[in-house]
C-alpha cells in the first residue's frame, strides 16, 4: 500500500474544521499584497529592468492529512 499526503494553501477555516483536518501553508496575505503592489510602483517608475524572483516566508502547518497513522 502507498501513503498519501494532502496538503492546502492559505489555510483557511475549512482546514482547520475538515475531518481529517488539512495540514496547510499560511502566509500573510497582507505583507503579500504590500510587497507586490512595492514591485508593481517601482516596474511603474522604471526601477524595474529584468524580471524579480522575490520569495516570501510562509508556514507550514502540519495536520492530520500528512501525518503517518498506525495501521
């Protein structure tokens, strides 16, 4: 038999209140939206001349959908 691991993004209510619940990745959706509206102003202003790879911290929470049961 395989193990499978599921796993949501943004963890939102319905992952925490799901059975079994869903292990997820937060994020701040408001440090999100600040630090793309930041790059958006300086590709506006022409600070911007190649392409950004930006990477931002996020949370793994680790639930019941990842996690090995005994069988």
């Amino acid at each position: 038999s395989k193990d499978v691991f599921v796993a949501g993004f943004g963890n939102m209510p319905l992952s925490r209140n799901s059975t079994p619940k869903l292990t997820t990745v937060e994020q701040d959706p408001e440090r999100l939206g600040y630090e793309g509206a930041q790059l958006l102003y300086e590709k506006i202003v022409g600070n911007i001349k190649k392409p950004i790879h930006q990477i931002l911290p996020v949370e793994t929470i680790i639930r019941q959908s990842s996690v090995l049961c005994d069988k």
